[in-house]
C-alpha cells in the first residue's frame, strides 16, 4: 500500500484501555473504629464542634480543621435526607436492580451518611424523610460494605451477632478500581500504526523541515506546529542507548532480563524504545546497529507489539561522534 | 494589583472526538496565539489544567506541551484544576511582576470513559467511592434538597434548561441546543430522578487556550481589552452529607471577594452542570433573577471537562470585547456538587 | 514590585515504605501540624493552602486534594492543586512564594505528599495505552539509559554512582525523618546490589515512600512574628521543555541549564561555585548527582563527577549535596521536591539538626520531572534580601 492511500483511508484506531487495581487504604485510628464497629455490626460517629456528630467520623473538624476524639454511637435507624432514583444502575454499583443514593442521617447523627436504600425497585416507596435502618451483610469485613443497604426500617432486621468477636482492629480497607476507557489512537497515530499494520515504520514531518518523527507525535513539539507529511523510514537503525532490565513491572510482558533499547531509525530523528533481543547482554553498545524483527505476517496488527524485538544486524558500529547529538 | 486584561481566546468543543489531545490542542493554541498578536516567543509565562484520568494516562499534560511550544524551554506551571484555575495561578504569575504575559490552556475528554464513575474516584476513597456512586445521582441528591428546601422547582429547572438550549443555538460551540418548551421538558423521563437527561452536562471532548496580558501593551493589542477586575476562589468541606446541599458558601465568598457586588453587572456566565445548580448559584453569588445568564449556554449545552469553567471566562469576555456588555460575573466550579468555586469579574474599556 | 517572601515553618512526616499507620489525610496532616507547630501558628492563621502531588494514579483518586481540603483547614478558603510530574514538590512551593509575592496573602500554606503504598508506583507509572509497547520499566527504565549516555559522553569512573550512593546513606542516617536507614553500608554492598535497570544498581536507587512535606511561606512583615528564624526566599524559577524532539539533550537539558541561571540572577548569585554553600537536589537514582552539579553551573560539562570523587559533595566537603540523604533516602515522589526545598531552607535557618552544615548561608533547592524536561529551583538564604 502507498503512504498516500494509507493517509487518505486510515481510520482512526479506537482499543480499550483499562486501568485496574486493588488498592488498599490504611484508614488510621478514626476510620479503623468505624470500620471495626461494622464488622461488628454497630455504627459509630465523632462529635465535632462545629457540625455536630459526623458519620463517618473524621479525623478533624470540616470547618476548622482541630482534632477530634470524641466518639459516639449512633443508628441503626436513620431518616433519609435526600435522594436519587437510580433506574438504570451500572454494574460496579451495590444494587443491580433500581435504587436510591441517599443520604442517611442516623439517630443521633448530625450528618448525612452517603449509602443506598433498598426498597425493592419501588420508587413509590422511597422519600425524603423515610425512616431506613440497615440491611446487613452476611459476612462483614470491616468496610463498607458491610451495610449491604438501608430498607424500611420496619423491614430491617438487628445485626446477626457476631460468631466470634475479633479483637484486632480493622487495619485497612480493599477498595479495587477498575475504569474502562475507549482510547482513540488520534489522526497521525491511526495512521502509524496502520503503516505498521503493513510492515511500514512511516513518520511526520513539518513541511520544509527535514527532521522525521517516529512516531508522529501529533504536531512537532519544537514549534507546535502540525506534522502533516509523512515519510517512510526504515526498520534498522541504530542504538542511541540502553539499559538492562532486571526489575519486574506488572504491566510489561517481556522476560527478565530484557535489553531495552533507544533506537534510532534509519530516516528518523527520534530515538523509541523497544527490546533487543538474540543478543547476548554483554555484547550491547552504544552505536550498535539493529534491525526490527517482525511477528509472522499473519500476526501483524497496528500495534507497535508488531514489531517482537529488534536484533543485531551484521555491520560495522556508528561512531559514536555520528550519533551523540541523539544520545 | 496591575491591570491584566484578557486579549485573546479559543475553544474546541466536541460531542466525541478522535483526534488525541495534541491534535485537538494544537489548532485551538495556534488560534489563540495568532488572535493576541503576540509571538508565541513573546508569551512569558504558560499554565495549564487537565485531569489525568479522563484519559486514563498519567502525566497526561507532558504530551500536551507538544501541542503549544515549549522550545526554547518555557516558564511554565500545571494545575490538576479546571482551567480557570491555571488562570488564576498565570494572573497572580503576574501579580508578582516577574511576567507580563501568560498563555492559559485546558483541554478534557469526556467520552472516552464513563464519565458519571470516573469522578467517583474524586470522593471520600474509604467510605463513598467503593459504592461508585456516579456525579449524576450524587447531582440528583442535591436536587432534591432543592426541591424539598423550596430554593428551585421542576419548572424553573426546565425553564433554565430551555433557555440555555435556545441560547446555545447561537453558540458554534455548543454541542446540544435547540428550541424546547419547558412542556416539552417537563414531559421527558427521568434520568437519575429528580433530574432528567436535559437536567445534566452535555458532557464533551475539546481544549480551550486564552491568552493573557498586563498593562498598556494589553491596550495596544486589542482593541478593546478585557480587564479582570477581581479574582478570587475558595473551597467547601468535601463530605456531602456534612454540607448544607442547599447553600454554597464558597461560591457566596469567591463571589463577595471577587467583587461581584461592586457594581452593575451586564450578564455572567457560570459553570452550572446541573440545572438546579444555576438557581443555586444565582442566590449565593447575589445576581439578579433578571440578569442574563449564560447566554453561551453554558455546561447544558457544552460541558468539557477540566476545560469549562475557562470556556465560561472566555466567553464572557468575547462577548464584554464585542461589545455586548461592559462588566461580567464569569465563574468556575469543580467537585462534587460545587464544592470548589472561582469568579472572576471582568470589565471592558 | 514583589513583596518579600520568607519560609517560617516547615514540617515533614516520618517516610517509611508503608506508613499503614495513618490514612491520607493523617498524613498530610502530619506534616502541615509539624509546620504549623514550627511557625507557632494555628490553621486560623492561614490564608491559602497550595497542595501538589505527582500522578494521582498512585492512590486512584482523582483531584485527592478536594477530599483532602477540610483535614488542611482550607474550607472556606482558596486551595491550589499543582502538577508539574516530579518536579512538583518545587513548583507547589513555587506557587505559594508567588501568592506572597504577589501581596495576595499573608501566610500560604503549602504541601506536598504521596502515598505510594495504595498502589505500586511500578503499576502507577507504567500503564500503557493500547497499540503500544511497553518496555520502559518504572522511572528507572526511563531514566537509566540517560545515566549510560552521561557515563559514556564524560568518562567518568564507573564507581562514582556507589560514591553517591553511599555518601547520601550516610547522611540519611543524621536525618531523624528518612526511610532508609542503614547505619552499616559499605561501598561494596552497593556495589553487589542487584542491578535493577544496568547500569543503575539496586542501592543506586531511590525507595518508594509515603510522606507528606510542607512549609509555610509568609510576608515580610508576618515574618517578623516567626518565633524561629526565617529563610528568606531569595529567587525561584520553573522551567519546562518538551520530552522529545529531535537531538533533543535529556541529558544536560536546556531547561534545566535556564532555570539554574535564572534563579541565581533574581538571587544575585554571580559565580554558584562561591555562593552556594549547600545543595538539596532531585537525585532519584545516584548518577544524576554529577549530571545535575553540571546542568546547574557547579562544574563544567563532563566533569561533574570529580566533584563526587574529590569530597565536594560531602557533608564535610566544601559544597555539601543533599546533606538530608537527598531523594535515595526518601521518595515519596510528590513531596520530594519539596523536601528539598525544605531542606534547603532548614540548612539556612541553622534548624537542621545533626545534618546541619556550620554557618550555611545561602542554599539551593532543586527539583526535576517528566523526562528531565521539569525544573523548580529555588534559593533561600539566611539574611533578608
């Protein structure tokens, strides 16, 4: 395929990108006694100066900051303050049927404490001003979730009592994330990446100017002006620099130790990184030359992972003198 | 405190886009520096704000420097903020007369995630995000506080979306307008009840770049500057069910401070995402019921992210340079619920 | 025009890898309460808090700083969020000198934290967009191949990365806050430790820490109620350059070259060499001594390293760096640069303990970001300017 039909047709690549991960949050003495009365099924807030009893207890006052200390139980009943109707819940939320987001001040509190209510899809059923009392777990942990939500107090029943009581206080709380996102790979990228697609390394540059970016970077970062000219450059180049990783990363795939290269294309002018690989490591240099080793034609993707490794190639090393302004 | 006035300014706004933000950013940047008659090299100082995790990607404002010049190395700050808030951090660069000029920037993409949940992850981390609560159902709780409270009814609701719908015909960078009866209005679903969809931010992907100057050379540029006159922002505790819903005391204040209430005010442009907020706002920064409000649209009708509350000072000041006004309100607001908020008041010569 | 700006209190947690004994706002508080506490001041006294941090991908919340504002006594008050990648701890504090310069405020409070132990900065830091490849391991993999440059353009002895190494663990151990502590170091255990990222070794490299640090900065005229001496805040500069662009020196970067020559102009520093007495940088990873003691005009290009081997660098050498144990110690990456600058400003208020150089009266705080394309700097001094 020529540069040009492959500029003209590009469309531009969309992928998911999901960003997960388990976090666990050390809560602090404040939150830990909170947290340690809902795995016991009981429900405690802090007084403040300045805004009354706060559920969930903080550490401070809201409006001036000073510590505070002074603990009270509050609940289990409570009213609702307000609320929304949630119709259409999505799935990361407590109920999958419709419910309400509420703000449930407990009796004894001052505050709204931030929970669902439970009232069986009915919006008929809930209101401002409804009494709600929890609906506990089976099993409690210690966050959370422990309140699986509030319903009408007159169907809410005490908090089965606690097989075995754990003295330890709850230390800390797991609260996984998982975002999904739909990237888009942007105009110049999109076609990048096709070119890779077709074993093409195509790079932009500004009109008039001779120095290549690859890849294209969506405008030339010197001026900000936009790289609309693209050119093909080749799969060799030479290495700029290195390191030798040795230290596992979650998200990266290669095998340890791998040799992670700056290389900079033959026609390019903008050294990327990638792995060297059919290279023993003590035979890498500064200057080296490589050449791309692709995956087998029908494995090719418009990904960047098109390109498995780079390898040593049979010629004589760049002087390092030819290079350096790239180093 | 020096004059500083607001000399030029550019906007992109998209329902969804596909260009990455250096191609979106880049236009929008040339746009602005070419409107201010300066050079790019003639700009002191540059500012910007976005939020990593509208496109999942740390360090997300590093690439974005590609797309506004940054070579010869530059002075330069980012705010995690919308973009009123690097214009706040540029004029107050100002303010110490180390510079005389700013480029400010913003840019956001709504689209690529589910926005509502994204910002959940801006809540109390042990006790309100694990129970993802989405920005349109914690809106629809302080709705409902309005309504109860009797501060806003469903109809007033409706008659702020409307108008902001009609208004935003005019407005090229709306991305949902249109002429509505508050009928109309009232008689579609509920989305996150007490709120219907029109109730909620016409969530958008786009950049936003103005560019800022002090003193007399600010006179020679334009031809009619727009002077900020006041600027202040403050903050409300985070703990929604420890605020009051129903009042915003840190939009009263910025608003106070800013010197909104020091003399006539032609129309304003705030930062609204949910209709009832405007009625809200409107009663605690003190503007009357017969000011105009948003005649942009507002975030009903464009609501890029990190990028909106700049798009309301811009605005405003396109409009004030004009010719169309000579003192305007503009204000910011991010957190849930309002909880952050900035105003701004500028004033044409 | 500028209203003259001093540090009168600073404050600092304990760093440690897992601080699971507080939550995120018990840490932040940590510190401001330390600084509040340095000052002889209450929130009250407070007009403003400036509050940065690098990637908020390590805790998984986005703007953390409005859930934080109430623990900072910052309600009804203007709150700053700064993010300029590691270089933030400075520019943070940077925008608060500016809110006093500027006449805006009285007294700013400023903050910078991290706690990287929610996460993994491994995972916080890598998170690869799709249609990529992901080969750069950490910061280290980002940065270790600039380190083989640098080693290769000056020549310079292979063990001057276990010199550094082992005079900032050193020093750690004369600083009360540190995470590392490691009283027995020797040359050869840095020298055996694993090469994590070759040629950067394990015990080359800097910890992942949880830690808050903040200051308050303060007018003229407020300083003079400081029941402590103030650091007086003699010039501060930013300065930011693309990551890449064609033959682009991410080695000795322009940007950093800049910001180092404009903060002494405002400082009236002629020759650094003479009028620095002390240095607090961003050394991540211990070669980037030498390569940041050139950028910033302490020596010439490709000789940064005989400023190692000759003992300048040391804390009984004649122009101490990172006398605190530097960033190697303690990296609690938001705050890091803070940290320095803190540190730099306690050295000229003759508050820093066991790590205190004698009569230190002009210091220099550094830090950098992104791919050595961030720079904040600031220069404090013990006399009013």
């Amino acid at each position: 395929m020529s540069i040009e039909s492959l500029v003209k047709n590009a469309k531009p690549l969309r992928g998911p990108h999901v960003i997960e991960y388990p976090f666990r949050r050390s809560c602090g003495p404040i939150l830990s006694r909170f947290f340690s009365g809902l795995r016991d099924g009981k429900l405690v807030g802090i007084r403040s100066r300045t805004s009354g009893v706060l559920v969930p207890p903080a550490e401070y006052d809201p409006e001036t900051a000073e510590p505070l200390d002074d603990f009270v139980d509050v609940g289990p009943g409570g009213e609702v303050v307000s609320y929304a109707w949630v119709s259409k819940p999505r799935s990361k939320q407590p109920l999958q049927h419709p419910f309400a987001y509420a703000l449930v001040k407990l009796d004894g509190a001052d505050t709204g404490l931030l929970h669902v209510v439970d009232v069986g899809g009915d919006e008929s059923k809930v209101s401002t001003g409804m009494r709600v009392a929890p609906r506990w777990s089976a099993e409690r942990k210690g966050d959370i979730h422990d309140i699986e939500a509030f319903v009408p107090e007159n169907e809410a029943v005490p908090a089965p009592p606690v097989m075995k009581v754990d003295e330890t206080p709850v230390g800390s709380v797991l609260t996984p994330l998982r975002l999904e996102y739909d990237f888009t790979a942007g105009k110049e990228q999109s076609v990048f990446l096709r070119g890779i697609a077709e074993k093409m390394i195509l790079g932009a540059k500004r009109p008039g100017d001779d120095l290549v970016y690859v890849p294209p970077r969506g405008a030339d970062p010197r001026t900000a002006e936009p790289t609309p000219e693209f050119v093909e450059v080749a799969d060799k180049g030479t290495v700029v620099t290195y390191s030798i990783v040795r230290v596992p990363s979650e998200n990266i795939d290669f095998e340890l130790p791998y040799v992670c290269i700056n290389v900079l294309l033959d026609g390019s002018d903008l050294p990327f990184f990638h792995v060297l690989q059919k290279c023993e490591l003590e035979d890498v240099r500064i200057g080296m030359r490589v050449q791309a080793s692709w995956v087998p034609d029908d494995q090719l993707e418009p990904s960047v992972t098109s390109i498995a490794y780079f390898e040593p190639l049979d010629q004589p090393d760049v002087p390092f003198d030819d290079i350096k302004e790239y180093c | 405190m020096r004059d500083v006035a607001i000399v030029s300014f550019a906007q992109s706004n998209a329902e969804s886009e596909i260009r990455s933000e250096v191609e979106i950013l880049q236009p929008v940047a040339a746009e602005a520096i070419s409107q201010s008659g300066l050079e790019r090299s003639e700009i002191d100082f540059t500012c910007s704000g976005s939020s990593d995790w509208l496109q999942g990607q740390p360090f997300a404002f590093v690439m974005a420097l590609d797309a506004v010049g940054s070579w010869p190395p530059i002075k330069e700050s980012h705010v995690e903020q919308d973009g009123a808030w690097a214009l706040y951090e540029a004029w107050v660069k100002i303010q110490t007369g180390e510079v005389d000029s700013a480029l400010v920037y913003s840019f956001g993409k709504t689209s690529p995630g589910d926005i509502g949940l994204v910002q959940a992850i801006q809540l109390d981390p042990y006790c309100v995000t694990p129970l993802w609560p989405d920005l349109d159902s914690l809106s629809g709780i302080q709705a409902r506080a309005c309504l109860d409270a009797g501060i806003v009814t469903e109809r007033q609701m409706a008659e702020v979306v409307s108008r902001c719908l009609r208004s935003a015909q005019d407005n090229p960078h709306a991305v949902r307008k249109g002429d509505y009866s508050v009928d109309e209005l009232l008689d579609e679903p509920f989305e996150v009840s007490p709120l219907r969809a029109h109730d909620c931010p016409a969530n958008s992907d786009g950049a936003t770049v103005m560019v800022i100057m002090a003193g007399d050379r600010a006179k020679d540029l334009c031809e009619r500057p727009v002077w900020i006159r006041g600027f202040d922002h403050r903050i409300d505790p985070p703990a929604l069910g420890t605020r009051d819903l129903t009042r915003i005391p840190s939009a009263r204040l910025c608003a106070e401070k800013a010197g909104g209430a020091d003399g006539r005010l032609d129309f304003a442009e705030i930062t609204a995402p949910y209709s009832h907020q405007e009625v809200l706002l409107r009663r605690e920064m003190g503007l009357a019921d017969d000011l105009p409000v948003n005649l942009s649209g507002g975030s009903l009708a464009a609501h890029t992210l990190m990028s909106c509350g700049l798009n309301r000072i811009g605005d405003a000041a396109m409009r004030i340079a004009g010719g169309h006004g000579d003192r305007a309100l503009a204000h910011a607001a991010q957190g849930p619920c309002l909880q952050q908020n900035l105003a701004v008041v500028l004033e044409g010569e | 025009m500028a209203e003259r700006c001093a540090v009168i209190g600073v404050g600092q947690t304990h760093y440690d890898a897992k601080r699971i004994d507080v939550s995120m706002p018990g840490l932040l508080r940590e510190a401001a309460l330390r600084a509040l506490e340095d000052a002889d001041l209450t929130w009250n006294d407070i007009d403003a808090v400036v509050i940065g941090k690098a990637p908020d991908t390590f805790e998984g919340m986005m703007l953390p700083e409005n859930y934080l504002s109430d623990a900072l006594g910052a309600s009804g008050k203007p709150l700053l969020r700064v993010h300029t990648a590691g270089s933030v701890g400075g520019s943070t504090a940077n925008v608060a000198v500016s809110l006093i310069a500027a006449g805006i405020h009285g007294r700013v409070l400023t903050i910078a934290w991290e706690k990287q132990s929610e996460s993994n900065a491994m995972w916080g830091l890598t998170l690869s967009p799709p249609f990529s490849v992901a080969v750069v391991a950490g910061a280290g993999g980002f940065f270790a191949p600039l380190v083989r440059t640098y080693m290769r353009r000056s020549g310079a002895p292979e063990d001057t990365g276990i010199l550094v190494a082992l005079k900032d663990r050193k020093n750690a151990l004369k600083n009360p806050y540190a995470h590392l502590k490691m009283p027995d170091v020797t040359y050869e255990e840095i020298r055996d430790s694993f090469m994590l990222w070759d040629p950067i070794r394990y015990l080359e490299s800097c910890p992942s820490s949880d830690g808050a640090c903040a200051m308050i900065v303060s007018s003229e005229e407020l300083a003079k109620k400081a029941p402590r001496k103030p650091a007086w805040v003699l010039g501060t500069s930013m300065r930011s350059e693309p990551v890449q662009f064609a033959k682009r020196d991410a080695v000795n970067p322009m940007s950093g070259r800049l910001a180092a020559k404009d903060v002494y102009e405002q400082a009236g520093i002629q020759d650094p060499r003479k009028e620095i007495d002390c240095i607090e940088c961003y050394v991540p990873f211990s070669w980037f001594e030498p390569m940041w003691m050139e950028t910033m005009g302490f020596a010439d290009e490709g000789e940064g390293w005989k400023l190692t081997h000759d003992g300048t660098t040391a804390l009984d050498g004649s122009r101490p760096v990172n006398m605190s144990g530097g960033v190697l110690s303690s990296n609690a990456i938001g705050a890091s640069g803070m940290c320095r600058y803190a540190e730099a400003a306690n050295q000229v208020r003759g508050e820093a303990g066991e790590h205190q150089i004698d009569g230190a009266k002009v210091a220099l705080g550094h830090a950098y970001g992104g791919g050595s394309q961030y720079f904040s700097m600031a220069v404090f001094g013990s006399e009013k300017p």
